[in-house]
C-alpha cells in the first residue's frame, strides 16, 4: 500500500460510499470522488499500458488533460473507451476497465515492444515495412494497428439518446473557476444573460483545491456561495459537466452537457450527451492555466504526476497519492505542493529544483536539492526512486510518488480556433492568447494572471468592462479578500539533461526527446512536420500536457526562441466529442424529414410499394394477389392504362403560382421556349437551361389568367426551381413586377391517363370535357359534383389520352377514393412510377435521367424549344458556345435489341461493332431502359453520336457491370404512337 | 351522383384513437383554419401591410419583404381570401394555402426549453416578443414560427412534412412530458 485515502479533509462525500469496480476487482470510494482519486484511494496508480511500447503508466494528471489515464467504462454497447479517469464521475455501479494490454494490466506481452524500441523511433514502419508493398495492406498495417492503439470501439448499436438544444445569451463564461465564477456574479447581477459553462461536475475550478481563505473562509466555500446566488438569478444558467470544445462564427460556441454520463440508471425522458450550440454575444475565457510536465529520463514511471495534481489529489479528494513523495520542479509551484501534501501529513522525500538560488519556502524539515536534474526513475510498476544528479554527482532519493512543476501555460485552445495564433510571451514562458477582438475576451490564470487575488480582480474588470459595452450598468462591487499570495515564478526547463533512459515528452503517443531530434534531423523540424512525423500531440488528449515542451525542445534543438517554433494549429474539438452527441436526435426517422403526399394514405390502401425518392415517399408500383415480380405488376399498370385507364399519383411535382404585369416577362426569360403569348386557359410544355445552356429543368406553364401563372417543376428540382426564380427575380430583374409563392403542398394531384379517362372523369365533374371544350393542354377550374372546386390539366406523360386534376390537398384521398370507385366500370388501375416511367419511356420523353447536366436541347431532341425570336433567356448565349452546337454531339435515339430476349440497362456504353471498349470509341451512353410490354422487349433511350443520322444501324451495348454485350438497332425514340393521335384524341 | 369530400387532416393518422388530456406542456393542432399568403404588388408594400394590420379578425406572420401569411380560425378559405381581396383592393395577391399549411400550437412553461432543440432563433421575450414571427428551421423542416404570449408559439409547417415536425416535435417535447392532439 502505498496511495490511501486521507482520515479527513476533502469534498468528498464521506457518508456516501459507491462501489465499483476496476479490471473486474470490487472497489470503493465516496461520491465527489472521480474514477482516477478512487483508484488512487484505492492504491490502484497503474491504469493503462502505453499506445507504442506499452509501458506501464499511471495517472498524471486531475484533470482533462491527462494522458494516460484512459479506460473503458461501461459494458457492452454502452462502452466508452478511452474515458478520462481522471474527469469520470463516480457513480455507483460504474464498471471501468484498462486498455490497450493483454492478458493483464500488470502482465502485457505487448512489453516486449519496449525491448524493440531502438528500432521503433518516430516512423519507423515507413522505413521498415516497405517491401514488398503488397503485404503492407494485408500484414503490417493489421499487425501495427493490433499491438499500437488506445480503446477499442463497440461496434453494437448505441443504445444512448443525445440532442441538441440552442442557447443565447450576452456573456458566456467558459470555466466555473475564481475568473469565472466573480465574472458570471458580475454579469449576472448587472442582469445580463449568462450562461457559465464548466466540464466539472462541480463548479468551482481551482477554488476547490485551493487552501488560501476567501473573505476569511475556506476557497471552496466562496465558490458554493457564489454558485448558490448564480443558481437564484434567473438570467444566469449555469452548465455544469458541461465543455466548450469549440468556438464558430458569428460567435457560436459548441458545447457539449454530460447531462446522464454520471448516472447508474438513466432516465429514458433525458438525453446521455446534449450539444449545445452557444450564441454568445461576448464570451469570457477563464480556463485557467495548465502546469507543464518535466521531460526527464524515466518520466513516464507510474507515481510520476503533476504536482498540482498531488495537491488537488490531497485537497479536494482527501487523497494521498503516495507516503513518500519527491518534487521536481523549476519554480514556485513545486514548493506550493510540497506545503500542500506536508499538511496533509505526506513525507515530502525531497525538492529537486532545477534553479540555483531560490527564496521559496520548503516545508519544515523538508531537503531541497538545488541547481538538479532528475536523469532516471528507478521502480517497475510504481515509481520507488530517482537518480538525481548535480555537477555530475548522482544520487538515489527513495520515493514512492512523484510531483513534477514545469512551469505553466494558459488554456487558451477556444481564441486560438478561428485562425489567429498564440503569441509567445517572454516575460511569462507561454504562449498566451492573440487578440481575438471584442467578442471573446481571455480572463484570470487563462490570460497569465496566475494570482487568486489577480484571478478574482480580472474576471470581475473583465466582465464589467463587458456589460458597460453592452449597456448594461455593473455594480462595483468590492473584491474578496485573499490571503498572502504566491509568486508563481518559474524558470523554463524545457528538457531536463543527462537523461539516462527515455524522457517522454508525450505520454499518451509514446513520444520522447529523442524522436524530436530524429524529425529535426530528418527534415521535419517544423513543428507541425515534427508533430506529423513523430505523433506528438495527437491522439485524444491533443498535447495538453505535451505540446509545450514539443516546442521548447525544438526551439532549443534549433537554437532559437519557442517564438520561432510557433505552436501546432488548434482546431475543435477541445476534447473528443461522442459522434452520437454530434449526431444529436438525427438518427433513424429523425435523420432526415419524410414528405408524404396528400395521396399517401390512398396508395397505402391500395397496396403501393413506395420508394424513396428524396424526401419523398413515392408509390412504386400496386401489387395484385397473384403477381410475383414488380414487373408483372408493372406490365399489367402499363397495358391497362394503354387498354383502358389509369390513375397516379403526381401530387409530388413542384407547383408554383406566379403573379404580376411581368410575370409573362419574367417567364419568358427563364425558359427558352416563347411563352409571352400562352394564351389564357392553355398549358405549354416549358424547358429551363442553366446559363452554360445545358438543359436545367422542364414541366408545364399554365397561363390561368392574364397575370396569373402556374409552372410545375420535377420532383427533385422544386426547391431549385423555388431557389432560382428568387435569384433571377431579386439579383437579375428587380425591376420585373412579379410575384411567385410555392403552392406544391396546397394540391393534390391526380393524373388520370388512358383512353377511357374523359369517360370517367366525366363521371364526377360538371364541366364539359369533350375534345372540343377542353382540347389538348386546355387549363381551367372545374367544379365536381358536390361543389368541390379543382383544377384541370389536359397535359400527358404517357401518350395517351390524359388528365391531371388537382384539389385541395385535404381532399384528395377522397376523390381519389372516387376515381377508383367509378372507374371499377371502365377497368381503372393504379399505378405507380415505375408504370410511369415505362409509358414515357414508350413514348421517349426525357426526364432527368437523360437531362444529366450535360444534354443541351438539341441533344435531347427539343431543339425546337429554344426559340431563336427571344432576345434572351438564360442559357441563350452560351448556347451557342463552339462544342454544344457540334453535328457529332451525342443525340437522343431509341434502342430496340435485336435478340428481342435480351435485355438493356442504364448505364451502358455504346461502340460500333467489333470496336474495343475505350475512351476514344465510345459512341455514347444509355440514359433509361425498360422492359416494354406494349411492344414485347425491351427499350432503351440512349445518346449516341449523331444518333438522329443513324436510326436503323446496329450498335453494340456494351454493359461492363454485367459483362455483356448485347446487338441493339438504333431508331427513333418514340415508340409509341408517333403520331400524338391517342394524347390529342 | 352528388357527394361530400372528406377533408382529411396530414396529421389524422398520428392522432388517431381516442383525445389524451392535454399536459403542462401541450401541442395543439388545429383541424380546420384558413391560410392565405399574401404577396404584395410591387410598391404598395406599406399599403399592403397597414390594411392588413388594421384588423384583429385574423394573425398576420410575416415571411418576406412583401409576403405575409395570414390566418384565420373563423373563416373559410374561401371567406378569407374575398375578405383580403376586399382589404387589400387590388393591391396584393392572394394565395389559398389552407391546405398547404399545418398549424401547430405549442403552450406551457417549458416551451422555450423545447424549441430551443430544434430552432436557432433566439426565443428571450427581449429578442422574439409576443406577436412577432419569422420564418425559421424546426430541426430540419422550414417553419414559420410566432410568439402568440409569454408561453405560446405557433409554428405553420408545410403540410407534406406535417408527419416529420411531429415526430421531432414530440422528441423535442420528450424531457417535458409533451402531449398533442387536435385542437378542440
């Protein structure tokens, strides 16, 4: 037994004891303990292996910057590897266990890596593993990855909830310590909107671990008072375990709450993780500042931890994490915790200093050795001695913990994440935050100000100044009163020389000084080559603790100031963040919106299989007993709406209505056709070209009066379309009076196609409807029998004899109900979009299938749909651009096998017989392909060459995916009536 | 053959089954209201909106420069579009979007809790007061959204993402013990 839990003192809740269990052995500690001061209460200080060499290591650290103290907690598809013990709440019931070792955690065969380690320096496997390349992918890479690593990933389904949730307020405080909390009490009480963030479950920051009085009472006392008045004004919110790992424009700041992490039994109505996004209109900065670790020889020893982390250990956890502890350190921090842990009755087994002649106060009694350099570390699995050395004299100092002081360096990632880049301070041996302008301002220890009295004076300054600029009227209110301060002197000691064995700089990458030197030598001096080449600073701590002395250690390899070196780039996140917590509730049917159409429950009872198209749900195809295949399904919705009548679905197309003396005008220059003179009542297929004159979109333009428009659009463009129209009407014609309004959801629509549709549709509408009343593309309101108004649309997407009627959306399962009804007598079916497809296939209408971007008018066959009369439209100049007016452009034909059994597929290239497949003999491609019931094969619409020239030649279908080639004759794309006889019937 | 057209509601198979009592926090969805968008005819923008705003028999919702959304519980569409063409006289252009549009009436102490988890806007009285409006994202669906009172918002979503806003909604609500049904 070497670590213990004090007799007294502490935050903890001694009446309250938690079991738990570590690497599968029952333990105990208190509430208000974290997992890493219950394993040390529990003398469990050897946590982890190493991710490389698999060393034995220890707890560092109290706090989110620890290295190694990474464990899994929680089974099953609840495990979270790579947990910080060190900011893990306790709870009762918690299972933790260690990672990256086998079989166990005090015997790893993966330690015999270490044995290696002279030949496994920064990028070794580069060299090593190159020969023969083949086996890189299948053996070293598998290999490396399964020795090197961290936790391992679950690959069950998360079981968790997690949200996001917005928030605003003028100052955000991120950090709940002595800055943070006066900064939150000043703003607070001015009444502005706070919010205080700290990644603590207890708020409070070093307060807590803090032993100079506050107003004559203990520091934590101060803190729960402050907290308890933040708590009863209602314009402060305070956001406990709660981390700002990021900050974004606009001043956004993301943040993540572990609103349920630190409960055994969480409730189903809560989230595990919320993110929050922050609008912070002035964001105050009180993280505080980081003491730097010592690179030494042997530094990595288990027992070797942050001095400040003994004392918080000892003070706020009631925790002694050894008997007999040695400090090692380059300023006054090192003595501080020296007087810290000798209070608590810990031995104090020496002060090495790394200074010569310093006024600071050891402890009574207590040896201080100065002008030192710790060179090794004697011990295994625990640290049991140092070699010290001075002027070349060494010497064993007996030891069973290890505080190391190098010095300190502000928090200071968030102003450092848009951009702008520390700047080294001489006078403080850090870099310290740049001038971000007014919107997030750094306060206390996080802007070098390292007293309690300066943290308290600069926080409350800080967000005073703050609340002036925002209007607001702060009190000035007297400051607490500290006791004698410190000075948090210290001497930069980036490396600590004479090293005996491997000195690391990062802990949890396995980096040491030597790999530094080895980059330097080979050309990675950089420091971000540096921090490529060797791994220092990545994994999931990010060189909190390590980047510094990354620095130093380079600066001073290379004989220049840390000011040269310059630091790596932040970046979010500040710690890792669960993806779940990023995904937030936008999983399953959260991930993306469905849109139903208003005729969706009418397809569901009619037995629709739907596919999803976009957001939509589409209906498919309607299944009958009996039928086995989609296709016959298919076959039997085409032949009947050729035979006898139809009814689909079309209620998904986009709709927009347009209004205004311009509206015409406005028309006019979006499509390419002529549309000014549409007369009244008439429809008129529309094509829309982007303005590099390839084709955009097309649909109908209805003139339902003189200034009254309505355009549809395809399914998948309506909001491009939408998106378009504003441009054109606010950036390229303001001056053009119009108005426009979507009105896709207002109707549904049903198109009723078939040579039996005016006989039935007569069956429910007042209206005449003969050939001669309401001719092909004839537009106009009708009344149905019953009063209920809707429009009709003469227009046709099949060839046949067709009719789109539109009625408010609510109604539209009933009347469809209707169709179906009188339409029993006439054979009516419904179908699908595959039905559709094929009858437009048929009838070779392009859709988007063969508008892909890169098919002008011409192309497609609508050459005639670019008016040559306009003076403009979009698309009109680069129309005529040298290449899209080319004869051997590729042209819509149709395809016909002429093995009538074989089949074409989309997708397909075309080459002339008996030519190889390559770039330089592709004749063209196919765009859609079906299986025709009415003509008994397949067809297929392609872009072939100069296709128009080549109708009855033969080409070869040449279909890579499915290895086949199949002899197809070349015709027109209409397969259907030609002639336009059935649509205009 | 002369016959009566049900009406469905986009939301009748979500709150099928028999009414559930209306919690703290509560989502109302109205069964029948009258929608209209109303765009104004270039230049009489200020017009348009003074004649608007005279009356109380109906909620303007601002949307665009020009472009309101107006709703009304007691009258038809048809009764509402005569009663706007009547007010605006000839000056704006009126849309019928009574079926277009799905109210949803959101009241309780947590509602700001609750929309804050799908809607950036910043909800504080100080910032979005009682009868203002925007249009805004609920999660991932374009809404309308207005303050009606200290703890009442209003959102109008377009009908065919009724569904989806509701299942988000009602997720959203989760932590509030949020209940729903058909306004009565």
């Amino acid at each position: 037994m070497t670590a213990y839990r004090l007799m007294a003192g502490g935050l903890v809740d001694r009446s309250r004891s938690l079991s738990f269990s570590f690497d599968g052995r029952p333990l105990r500690g208190f509430a208000g303990d974290t997992l890493a001061s219950a394993l040390l209460a529990n003398d469990q200080m050897l946590v982890g292996r190493s991710f490389k060499y698999h060393r034995p290591r220890g707890i560092v650290s109290a706090g989110s910057s620890e290295p190694n103290a990474l464990v899994t907690i929680g089974s099953g598809a609840r495990s979270d590897p790579n947990t910080k013990a060190t900011v893990a709440e306790l709870y009762t019931g918690l299972t933790a266990r260690s990672q990256n070792r086998w079989p166990s955690l005090g015997f790893d065969i993966g330690a015999v890596i270490d044995r290696f380690s002279p030949f496994l320096g920064a990028g070794f496997y580069y060299k090593t593993f190159m020969w023969p390349a083949q086996l890189w992918e299948r053996l070293y890479e598998p290999l490396i990855r399964r020795a090197a690593g961290l936790g391992r990933a679950v690959l069950e389904r998360d079981p968790e909830i997690y949200e996001k949730s917005w928030a605003h307020c003028d100052l955000l405080v991120v950090g709940g310590g002595p800055a943070g909390l006066i900064a939150a009490l000043t703003a607070g009480r001015a009444g502005l909107r706070v919010i205080l963030a700290d990644e603590d479950f207890r708020l409070g920051g070093s307060l807590l671990s803090e032993t100079q009085p506050i107003d004559g009472a203990p520091a934590h006392v101060f803190a729960d008072r402050a907290v308890a008045e933040l708590q009863a004004l209602p314009n402060v919110t305070l956001l406990p375990r709660t981390t700002v790992f990021g900050w974004y424009d606009d001043n956004v700041f993301g943040a993540v709450e572990r609103v349920q992490k630190h409960v055994a039994e969480p409730s189903a109505k809560l989230p595990t993780e919320r993110v929050w996004r922050i609008v912070a209109r002035r964001a105050l900065l009180a993280t505080g500042a980081e003491e730097r670790p010592l690179v030494f020889g042997g530094n990595d020893r288990p027992g070797v931890m942050m001095a400040g982390a003994l004392s918080t250990y000892a003070n706020r956890y009631g925790v002694a994490a050894g008997r007999s502890v040695a400090i090692f350190t380059n300023g006054t921090a090192g003595y501080r915790a020296a007087r810290d842990l000798h209070a608590k009755g810990i031995a104090i087994a020496a002060i090495v200093d790394s200074r010569a002649a310093e006024a600071d106060a050891a402890p009574e009694g207590v040896r201080v050795i100065r002008s030192a350099a710790v060179v090794d570390t004697r011990g295994r699995l625990r640290v049991s001695g140092l070699v010290v050395e001075r002027s070349g004299f060494e010497e064993l100092v007996a030891c069973d913990a290890v505080g190391m002081s190098g010095g300190w360096s502000p928090v200071i990632h968030l102003a450092c994440q848009r951009g702008a880049k520390p700047v080294w301070s001489e006078a403080l041996n850090a870099f310290v935050a740049p001038d971000v302008g007014g919107g997030l301002r750094v306060a206390g220890s996080a802007n070098g100000v390292y007293t309690l009295s300066g943290c308290l004076g600069d926080g409350a300054a800080k967000a005073s100044a703050i609340a002036s600029e925002l209007g607001f009227k702060p009190a000035q209110d007297v400051l607490p009163a500290t006791g004698e301060e410190t000075d948090p002197s210290f001497t930069a000691l980036w490396y600590a020389p004479g090293a005996k064995s491997k000195a690391f700089v990062d802990f949890q990458n396995d980096v040491h000084a030597k790999d530094l030197g080895l980059a330097l030598r080979e050309g990675f001096g950089h420091v971000e080559h540096a921090k490529r080449y060797t791994t220092s600073g990545m994994a999931t701590d990010q060189g909190k603790l390590s980047n510094i002395n990354a620095v130093g250690i380079l600066a001073g390899m290379r004989g220049v100031s840390p000011a040269d070196v310059g630091t790596t780039t932040f970046r979010p996140f500040y710690t890792p963040v669960s993806f779940g917590a990023l995904a937030g509730t936008a999983r399953d049917k959260h991930a993306a919106p469905v849109r139903k159409s208003p005729l969706h429950e009418w397809a569901r009872k009619n037995g629709a299989s739907f596919v999803e198209a976009g957001p939509w749900y589409r209906s498919a195809w309607f299944p009958r007993a009996g039928e086995k295949t989609w296709r016959e399904s298919v076959d039997r919705e085409v032949l009947n709406v050729r035979a006898n009548v139809g009814i689909c679905d079309v209620s998904t197309l986009g709709k927009i209505e347009l209004f205004g003396p311009d509206a015409a005008e406005f028309l006019n220059r979006l499509y390419s056709n002529a549309l000014l003179k549409l007369p009244v009542g008439r429809a008129r297929y529309g094509l829309m070209l982007r303005e590099d004159g390839f084709v955009y979109d097309d649909g109908t333009v209805s003139r339902l009066a003189e200034e009254h428009f309505l355009v549809t659009t395809t399914t998948a463009l309506a909001g491009g379309v939408m998106s378009h129209m504003e441009y054109c009407s606010q950036v390229l014609w303001p001056d053009l009076k119009v108005r426009f309004c979507s009105v896709s959801d207002q109707w549904a629509q049903i198109a009723i196609a078939g040579p039996k549709a005016r006989s039935v549709l007569q069956q429910l509408v007042e209206d005449d409807i003969s050939n001669a009343a309401f001719p092909f593309l004839a537009v106009g309101t009708v009344t149905l029998k019953g009063g209920l108004k809707g429009r009709l649309f003469r227009i046709s997407f099949s060839g046949e004899l067709a009719f789109e009627l539109a009625v408010p959306a609510g109604f539209g399962v009933a009347v469809a109900d209707q169709i179906m009804e009188v339409g029993r007598a006439f054979d009516i079916c419904a179908y699908g979009v595959e039905a559709l497809n094929v009858l437009r296939l048929e009838k070779g209408l392009p859709t988007h299938a063969e508008f892909d971007g890169r098919v002008t008018p011409d192309d497609a066959g609508l050459g005639r749909m670019v008016s040559a009369q306009k003076t403009d439209f979009i698309g009109k100049h680069l129309s005529a651009r040298y290449g899209l007016t080319a004869a051997d452009r590729s042209q819509l034909v149709g395809l016909k096998p002429v093995d009538k059994e074989k089949d074409i597929r989309a997708g397909a290239h075309l080459l002339r017989e008996g030519m190889k497949p390559s770039t330089l003999n592709d004749q063209g491609w196919v765009s859609s392909a079906c299986f025709s019931p009415v003509l008994g094969h397949h067809i297929a619409l392609a872009f072939l060459k100069s296709g128009r020239e080549r109708y009855g030649e033969r080409i070869v279908v040449w279909d890579k995916l499915r290895d086949q080639e199949v002899m197809a004759e070349v015709c027109n794309p209409v397969f259907v009536d030609p002639e336009n006889a059935r649509m205009k019937a | 053959m002369i016959r009566d057209y049900y009406n469905r509601h986009a939301l009748d198979e979500k709150l099928r089954g028999a009414p559930r009592p209306a919690g703290v926090n509560h989502l109302a969805i109205a069964h029948r209201q009258a929608v209209a968008m109303v765009l104004a005819q270039a230049g009489e923008e200020d017009t348009v909106q003074r004649a608007l705003s005279q009356t109380t028999e109906f909620i303007l919702r601002f949307c665009a420069s020009g472009e309101w959304l107006v709703v009304s519980e007691n009258d038809t569409p048809e009764g509402l579009q005569r009663r706007l063409d009547a007010l605006c006289a000839g000056r704006a252009y009126i849309v019928d979007q009574s079926e277009a549009r799905v109210l949803f009436r959101l009241s309780g102490p947590s509602t700001r809790r609750i929309l804050a988890k799908g809607v950036g806007l910043d909800l504080h009285p100080a910032a979005f007061a009682t009868g203002a409006s925007a249009n805004a994202l609920c999660g991932h669906v374009a809404v309308n959204l207005a303050r009606t009172g200290d703890d009442t918002f209003e959102l109008i979503a377009p009908r065919s993402f009724a569904e989806s806003l509701f299942d988000d909604l009602m997720a959203m609500g989760r932590e509030y013990d949020l209940t729903a049904a058909f306004a009565g």
